[in-house]
C-alpha cells in the first residue's frame, strides 16, 4: 500500500476478518499510519488505531477485495 494512500485512512475504520466472507472480529478508527523503514516487515505500513466495539461484527461486500485486504476511500 502506498503511504499517501494509508495516510488518505486516517479517521476512517479498520476492520480484522479471518476471512473475507466472515464478519470482523476486531476493529477502530485509524488513528495513524507509519511506513516502516527496517527489518523483516520493511516497506509495509503499520497502522494505529482506537479500539471501537462497532467494528466487530461488520461483513461486507465480496466485491472490492484484493491481496487480503479491501480499501474504501
């Protein structure tokens, strides 16, 4: 993901999914977004973010996913 992109998320939600057709088990408002420079996880983005309890449960739509994750701007 490119960093201007993650940078576009902050304020908006996240959601964790086991699996994509499954509700999220766990999720909040994005709060922070930071490339990371070194080591094993170098180039990705490493987000931060709130806790909130209306992130859990949420499924969404099949479509738009793509390389485990889906983005809406």
């Amino acid at each position: 993901m490119a960093e201007a992109t993650a940078n576009a998320l902050i304020g908006g939600k996240i959601y964790f999914h086991v699996q994509q057709a499954k509700p999220s088990f766990y999720g909040g408002v994005i709060t922070g977004a930071k490339k990371i420079e070194r080591g094993k996880y170098a180039g990705r983005i490493l987000f931060t973010f709130q806790f909130s309890q209306s992130c859990r449960g949420v499924t969404t739509s099949h479509e738009g996913w793509g390389r485990e994750m889906k983005i809406i701007l």
